[in-house]
C-alpha cells in the first residue's frame, strides 16, 4: 500500500495516521508492523510515534494475520443455568468474550470449550456457542448455544427484539426524571476509532430504557433495559445526556479509581428453543460493585 501524508497530517504520529487512513485493521495490528519494519516513510523505517513534517511517501507491506483458535484451557467458568439448548454463564469484569486482535488466551470461549464437549458452530471456530457479547468490563449474564438449531432460534429472538436483557447501571449525576428513553442512533467515532458515538445523526438504530432505582448526592443507580444490542450502546446512550456510567473514561466519566465501570448484565428472559417454556436467568450484583455502593 502506497500512502502520502498531507500538509493537514503534519505533527501527528505514524501509526495514528496509518490507523486514520487504513481504518479496516487495528491500530495494534498497525503497530505491529511497524515494529516488524513493514513501513517505511521515504524509504526508512520508523518508530510508531515517528513525527510527520508532512508530504512524505509512506509504504505499508501488510503482514497475514495471525491464526486464532478456541483452545480449550482449564479456568473456572460459573454456570447459572443449562439445559439441552442453552448454557447462561456468569461473566466475571475483565474476561473477553471470544480471541480478537492481540488477545489469544484466557477468554470466556477458552473456558467454555474445555467445560463442554459440544457447542454451536454458527458463529466459527474462533466463536463456538457464542450467540451475544457483552464488553469486556462489563459483567453478568450471558446466553451460550449448545446446538446448531438453538444458536439459529436465539438468535431470530435477539433480532426480533424477543430477548429481554435487563442491566444495572451506576451513572454519574442526578437523573431529572423517574425514567426515560434513549433513540439515538450509534455509529464509530471517526476521530477516536475504539469509541462509538450517538451524536452523529446516523448509524444503526439503538433503543435504550432506563429507569431510576436509587439516588445519591452525585450517583443514580439505573436499571436499564436496551431493545437491541450494539457496540458499548448503554455506555454511548447515557453519555450522549450526559451521564456517562461510573468508572467508564472512554465515555468522559470523571477519574475514579477502580478496575472497571459500573455495568452489569443483570437479568435476560428468552423462549427456549425446544421445549417453547420462557426461561429467566439472573446474575446478582457482584462484590466489587455492591461495595462500591456501599462507600457511597
């Protein structure tokens, strides 16, 4: 790939522009090649924080990504509910979900295929079972398929707006009303690319309700339930009015002192895929946040 950097580019660092200009790969995959000197800016290679002046010829040799593979490892995993379809897990804050860009090991899926003998395989070798997300710093329930035929029926309700997902949030401020409703439509930030944003006008319909259980001087606690399921989407929605979730500084909340923020998937209510019963699995608040509470 053949770049040339601008008079507009000059002062910003190499790998920012390259992440701007080549916004299909990762900045940390583009870091990558730099350090493997597969850039070279005028024929010499440099460091990523490496200064533009501006006008300079830059050349990218992109390197094959690396294969990824569930493998199975033995770590704990807590079950709150199986039966012959669904698995539902309580996901601990700061366990990824599936592999992605530099992470391999230690995910909720490397647990999963070492505990269960067969999952689905809908979503690909590096997703077996995985029919929903949630963020790595967020906590709580969520659905896992054991079958083919399950992954299909759930995932027609999560589109059909048929799962019922129930979060508890603690948001900065004072909520002016008992409870509310959030339309805003999210798309990617096209300034800060690990950010998405509901002030753009445009992107994917988004539906956030939010509900007021308890208040504090400077905290209300939310219970929030969202009718569909996009990126950090209760994380954007309560910024965009301005009451980002405690903890969470992607999203301007004020510096706090903790590992992770304040959102947890507490409950989700779906239709069992064989038996048609609907089934409702809880998640309780775990220790770190009920003391966080506590100390307020």
């Amino acid at each position: 790939m053949n770049l040339r950097a601008g008079e507009a580019d000059r002062g910003k660092r190499l790998d920012l522009f390259l992440h701007e200009k080549l916004t299909e790969f990762s900045r940390a995959r583009i870091q990558e090649w730099i350090k493997g000197a597969r850039v070279h800016v005028d024929g010499a290679a440099r460091k990523s924080s490496y200064e533009l002046r501006g006008g300079e010829s830059i050349e990218v040799e992109p390197a094959a990504q690396a294969a990824l593979n569930a493998t199975p490892e033995d770590l704990p995993i807590d079950i709150l509910y199986e039966d012959q379809d669904v698995i539902a897990v309580n996901k601990p804050a700061g366990i990824v979900v599936h592999a992605g860009a530099g992470i391999h090991a230690g995910t909720l899926v490397n647990r999963l295929v070492h505990h269960f003998a067969k999952l689905s395989t809908v979503g690909g070798e590096l997703r077996p079972g995985i029919v929903h997300r949630l963020d790595k710093d967020t906590s709580g329930v969520i659905l896992v398929a054991r079958t083919d035929s399950a992954h299909r029926a759930l995932a027609e309700q999560f589109s059909g707006r048929t799962v019922e997902k129930i979060y508890l949030a603690l948001v900065h401020g004072t909520m002016r009303q008992e409870r509310g409703n959030i339309t805003a439509k999210i798309a990617r930030d096209p300034v800060r690319r690990t950010r998405m944003t509901a002030r753009l006008g445009e992107g994917r319909t988004a539906i956030t309700d939010w509900e007021v259980l308890e208040r504090w001087p400077a905290f209300t606690l939310l219970r929030v339930r969202i009718g569909t399921g996009r990126t950090h989407q209760i994380r954007v929605h309560l910024a965009s009015i301005g009451h980002p979730v405690a903890g969470d500084k992607l999203y301007g909340a004020p510096g706090i002192a903790r590992d992770r923020f304040f959102l947890h998937a507490h409950r989700i209510s779906f239709t069992s895929p064989s038996t048609g019963a609907r089934i409702t699995v809880e998640s309780p608040l775990p220790a770190e946040l009920s003391d966080w509470m506590q100390g307020l």
